[in-house]
C-alpha cells in the first residue's frame, strides 16, 4: 500500500497500543515521533530494543507514555535523558526495567509464536525483585538444540515420532519453547521405541545389555554380519 502523508502511515499507532521502537543506532523515526505529539497521542506502552535516546524523552516529556518497557533511556556524553529521570523520580510512568539481552528474548518469543524465550542471565539480579512477570522455571529446552537447529538449516526434514498428540503443543507453556512449527517437517512417521536400543530422555532408557552384545558382535565382520542378520535384516524380512 503506498501511504500519501505521515499522518495516515502513523494510523495505527492509537491511544493505549504497545509501541516498539529501535535504539538510535538503528535508525529512528523522530518525524514521526513528533507527529504523534502533535496530534496528542497517548497512554503508550513504549517498548524499547533495547534502549532509547531523544525518541523516548520526548515521549514522556509530552505525556504520550504509560508505561515503559527499557534497559536504558539516555542522551548519551551529554547526560541522562532528563524528562525520562523527572518521571521516574515522580512516578509518573509505570517503569518494566530489563536488560537488554532479556528485551531481544521477549522479541524473540514474539517472532517465533511462543509464550517466552528462556534467558538464565536474570538469576540472581535484583531485577527479579520488580518484574512479577518474570518467573524463574525449570529449563524448558536444555541444552540440545541441534535437532532445532538441524531442521532449520536443512532443506527437508524426516522425523519419527514415538507418539501423535491431537494438540497444539505452542498451547502449552511448558512445551512450546521447544516445539517446532510444522513448516520446518516434511514428512513424520509414528515409530514406537523409534531410538530403540538407544535411550530416549523422558521415554526409555538405553538397552544396555543389547549395546553390550552389539559390541561383542561388532569386533569383528563375521559378528557384524551375524547382527545385521539378526536385528537388521530379519526385521525386514517380518
């Protein structure tokens, strides 16, 4: 769509919304801003990633801010950002302090379509003590994320699965940090005990007198044959 004027591409831009705006490296869109206190827009919630300069003094200074949502508002080797301090000192916006690592989290989780973004760098910050909505929970991922990765980068991908669930797992907080949208897989396969004789976390463990025999075959090719032909090939014969 080809917009005319500023003031019809900053309609959207309503009293009350959640606005996102960029740090001053980046770009910023001070005509608009000034548009905006032009026409008297307020009760923003003003999101900065991660941080903010003249933009969101400016802002504040015109009363256009509600709450904020930043790990810093300056004016950089010229000082603090002074109608910024003035409320905060005067409670007159409603303060969300985070770090910058814990904003690009929140605008990930966003990205992807899940709940939240886990980030262990906030434990044991003060930060906590003022954000009830930020919870400290067991890791929901862990540390193996190369099945994600793998089918990222990959131009198609296969996957067995030892179950179907008739449920959208981005439903469910406790699962959607590590599901993995559909558009990523090409094709699946429900394979029971699919990892058999290895271990599947959470499901079984591995089979250690069955890796015990395969290694004892295994020495040498006469035992690897005998092992292809009992536990590769006679279970495609069935």
């Amino acid at each position: 769509m080809i917009v005319r004027t500023l003031e019809e591409a900053l309609a959207p831009i309503s009293d009350g919304c959640v606005l996102a705006v960029a740090r001053e490296q980046s770009g910023v869109a001070m005509a608009a801003t000034r548009t905006l206190i032009r026409r008297g827009v307020r009760r923003l919630h003003l999101v900065t990633l991660p941080t903010s300069s003249l933009q969101a003094d400016l802002l504040i200074g015109a009363g256009a801010i509600e709450t904020l949502e930043t790990s810093a508002v300056s004016l950089g080797e010229l000082g603090p950002a002074p109608r910024f301090c003035a409320a905060v000192r005067a409670g007159a916006i409603r303060m969300k302090e985070a770090t910058c690592p814990a904003i690009h989290a929140a605008f990930q989780a966003a990205e992807k379509g899940v709940p939240f973004m886990p980030l262990r760098g906030l434990i044991g910050s003060d930060l906590l003590a003022h954000r009830a909505d930020w919870k400290v929970v067991d890791n929901p991922i862990g540390r193996d994320r190369e099945l994600a990765a793998m089918a990222h980068a990959a131009a198609k991908t296969v996957v067995t699965v030892e179950k179907i669930q008739d449920e959208n797992l981005f439903d469910d907080p406790w699962l959607a940090a590590g599901a993995l949208g559909g558009f990523y897989v090409e094709r699946v396969a429900l394979v029971p005990k699919g990892a058999w004789p290895l271990a599947l976390a959470g499901h079984y463990c591995a089979d250690d007198l069955h890796l015990a025999e395969y290694a004892r075959l295994a020495a040498s090719e006469e035992g690897f044959a005998q092992y292809l032909e009992l536990h590769v090939h006679a279970q495609r014969a069935a």
